[in-house]
C-alpha cells in the first residue's frame, strides 16, 4: 500500500493498492469508476522506489479523477433519485408504503427511515423488472433461469452460474430501462456461452440489438448509481 499525502485541506491523502502482476511490463494506474479505489498495476521485478516515483509523477492525473468522481449523498426527506432513469423528488406522505405519483416518491410512515423505505422499494422494483426481463430473454433461447439474486455489487453489474442462477445489482432500477434490459440480455447470454467470445456477443446482439449505446452507458454514467446511499 502506497500512500499520496494530504498537500493541504483541499487535496486529502490517497490511498493506492499495489498489485504485482506476473506478465505486466510497465506501471500503470487504475481508479475504479464504481468505489474510487486506486490500484497500481505493476512488473514482477520492479522496487517499491519504482513505483513510488511513478505515483508522485501521476499526482495530477490520480487527483483529477478521482475530484470528477460523483460525491456520495445520503437519500431522504427531499432528495431526487432516479427511479428508472427519472429524477422523483422524495415527498412524504400519508397511507402505507411507497408510491410513484407524477415526479415525486412518496414515502409514508417514519420520515427518518425514508431513505431506507425508498431504498427497499427500489429493490423490490427491480426483481420484478429483471426477473421479467431475464425470464423473457432465457426463452428467446430455449433456457429456464434457475433463480435471481439481487445484490448491491460493486465490482459488476450482473453474472451467471453454469446452473442457470443469474445474479444482477439492484441499482440497475435506477438506469434506463434499456440499460436494464440490455445487462439481462448479456447475462442470460451467458448460459450458452460462458465466456465473451464473439460467439457469445453474438447471442447478446441476437437478444438485445444494437447493444453497444447501453455497455457505453454503464462505462460512462454506471458510477453515479452508487453514489446513493439508502442506509440499507
């Protein structure tokens, strides 16, 4: 672990994991879009001294992107999320549960555990969208999904068991439905070819055409999805 010191108040110490890969031949950084953890990928051979000296050299470039990185924020009483890729203001309200009406979600109950409310509404949300979504692709391919989990993952938007279980981030509830449907297509996908060889992008054009624009958004826009934080 390499550590970039605090310059001042503006610019806190960063953190950088060093990772020595056996057929790497040069340094070379990574900042993940999902947690904004550093990574320093580096040859075998190389000496800390090395890698130290890369680090302070790409000061710049490490502290500029993680500053464009989205800031993260606690959900409650007033906060826009995006349900489905439309900004709802949550409101509270009176009745039971949570409910869509025009822009706002309105959260009954506690207004202290509204972000939690909203939180579990998503999730539940988003089973039902993606179990649909993977039921009605596997058929397109003469497959059963085994089962589907929903978990809070940072390092992937979804994946697939060689029984059939298919695993999937209950953020994607908060993207365009495309992109939703775009990532259970890649997953179901997976049930005839474990792997992305270009047989296998071959099935995910034959399930989701044009599939490239919703991979690009999840390359450019994913990370603010995790920058919501339910208290869940």
């Amino acid at each position: 672990m390499l550590v970039l010191p605090a310059s001042s108040s503006d610019l806190p110490e960063v953190e950088i994991t060093l990772k020595r890969v056996a057929w790497a031949r040069r340094f070379s950084l990574r900042v993940s879009r999902l947690d904004g953890r550093v990574t320093l990928s580096m040859p075998l051979c190389a000496c800390e001294a090395e890698a130290v000296a890369f680090v302070r050299a790409q000061e710049g470039w490490i502290r500029n992107t993680l500053s464009a990185m989205p800031i993260a924020a606690s959900v409650g009483i007033g906060s826009l999320v995006p349900v489905e890729w439309r900004m709802l203001r949550l409101v509270h309200g009176t009745g039971r549960g949570v409910r869509v009406e025009g822009d706002t979600l309105v959260v009954a109950g506690d207004p202290t555990a509204a972000g939690v409310r909203a939180g579990a509404f998503l999730k539940a949300l988003a089973r039902e969208r993606l179990v649909a979504a993977s039921d009605r692709y596997a058929a397109q391919i003469g497959r059963k999904v085994a089962r589907v989990t929903l978990r809070d993952t940072r390092s992937r938007w979804g994946s697939c068991a060689h029984d059939g279980a298919l695993m999937y981030s209950w953020r994607l509830v908060m993207a365009p439905p495309s992109v939703l449907d775009y990532v259970a297509a890649h997953e179901v996908a997976h049930m005839v070819e474990m792997n992305h060889s270009d047989r296998f992008w071959a099935v995910v054009e034959r399930l989701y055409p044009r599939w490239q624009e919703q991979r690009k958004w999840l390359y450019t826009e994913g990370q603010a999805l995790h920058s919501y934080r339910f208290g869940i």
